[in-house]
C-alpha cells in the first residue's frame, strides 16, 4: 500500500509539472475590443462624436458603403500577406519606412520586422441614417489597448486607394488621430523586445502552440522525480520482505 502511494504521489508530481510547463507555453488567443470612439471634433471645433460609427472588420455594417469600404481593406492586407511594404495601391516601401518612423518615434529600436496589425475598421460619419462625406479635417480620438513597450500606428486607406500614416497622439490608452476625411482604417502594432519564432529547435522541445520551449533542464527534473518514486518502490518492497 505503502509502494503504491510513493508511485500515485510522484506520477501525480510529475503531471502538475507537466501541465504547468504546457501551460506556460500555451495561450488561446482572446478576441479584444476594437477601437472605441471617445471623442470627434471638427477642425472647425464642433464635437460631432455622436455622430461617428465605428464597424469593425469581422462584422456587419447596416450603413451603405462601409461593408465595401471594409471588403477593399480587408483584400489590400490579404493581398500584401499583412506587409505594408505590398499593400496594394501604396508605394509600399515608402509607407513602410514612414510607418517604421513612427513607430521608432514611440519605441526605440523598431524595425520593418515588428510590424503586425493590430485592428481593421471603418469610422464613418452618420447622419439620417446615412454615411455623409466630411468637408473638413476631423480628429478622433480613438480608446484602445496598447501593450507596455509596443508602439501602434494608425493609417488610413485614401479616397484614392493608397494607404497613408495618419498624425497621432498618444496618452494612456487612448489615440487621437486626424485625417481628412473618414474611411477604413488600420493599426500596426509590434514590440521590437519580443523574442522571433525562426522554426528553429534550440535544447528543448516548441509548444505547437506558440512557440515557447519546453527546456531539457524541466524535463530532466520531472524524470528524477519519476526515478526517485521507483528507488522508494523498491526499498518499500525490501522492507515488506524483511
């Protein structure tokens, strides 16, 4: 009875290291908020917040033009393989290194290679019911989550069809961006600390997950523990046949 509990404590050991080391180098990915208006003020000072509709991409919009403004966002990322230096109907290069600009601008040391999308959508103004072309400048102040040490940066597809770095100003987790007119919009976010997955096996095992390794030096430990469960097995049973 004895050896039997040595042998359920330690399997048991083992399982929670187990389950703790998967844990630690697995994560679901979780859904989050797309940007929320805060605020819209005209370049002539009239607050017209109300009247903003934010539609994110993933959903659909009862207001005429948004789901195709949405649709001709979504195909330019699909067709750049979610690099802005392809986006489709830009001067790629030169979008990327203004975006690269800004986003050293907030965090030092970013490069091409951090860029990632953040968040599709479209903000358009509303009034009676539908979408109305804006004869001024407008800036919206955008609320949105932005991870310690990453940088965002928003662009905005023109009404010529090219992508543009909008002006921005940060504060907490709020974006304020002004442009001059509404249309889809994007924010490239990365974090240049963030360690690169190159596929590559370094001395332990990659989570399928995400990435993360499972190192040799957790699995040794987990293989002792077993070892030492088997030598009090043993000893257990001389015990028993003295």
């Amino acid at each position: 009875m004895k050896a039997l509990k040595i042998v359920a404590t330690t399997i048991l050991t083992v399982a929670v290291l187990g389950a703790q080391v998967l844990a630690a180098g697995t994560g679901s990915p979780v859904a989050g908020d797309g940007p929320k208006v805060k605020k819209a003020i005209l370049a002539s000072g009239k607050d017209v917040t109300g009247f903003i509709v934010t539609t994110q991409m993933g959903t659909t919009s009862p207001y005429e033009g948004v789901n195709d403004a949405l649709k001709s966002a979504a195909d330019d990322f699909k067709a750049a393989g979610e690099k802005a230096k392809d986006l489709k109907g830009s001067d790629g290069k030169a979008l990327e290194a203004a975006i690269v600009a800004a986003a050293q601008k907030q965090v030092a040391g970013a490069t091409a290679d951090d860029l990632k999308n953040g968040a599709i959508f479209d903000t358009s103004y509303i009034e009676g019911g539908k979408v109305v072309k804006l004869g001024e400048s407008i800036t919206v102040t955008y609320e949105y989550d932005i991870p310690a040490g990453s940088f965002i940066v928003p662009i905005h597809q023109t009404a010529a069809g090219t992508w543009a770095v909008m002006d921005c100003k940060i504060s907490g987790n709020e974006i304020s961006v002004t442009s001059d007119g509404l249309s889809p919009f994007a924010f490239i976010t990365g974090k240049p600390t963030e360690k690169k997955d190159d596929g590559k096996k370094d001395d332990g095992k990659k989570s399928a997950q995400t990435g993360e390794y499972v190192t040799k030096a957790v699995l040794a430990g987990a293989a002792v523990l077993m070892v030492v469960g088997l030598v009090c097995v043993n000893r257990a049973k001389k015990s028993s046949a003295n």
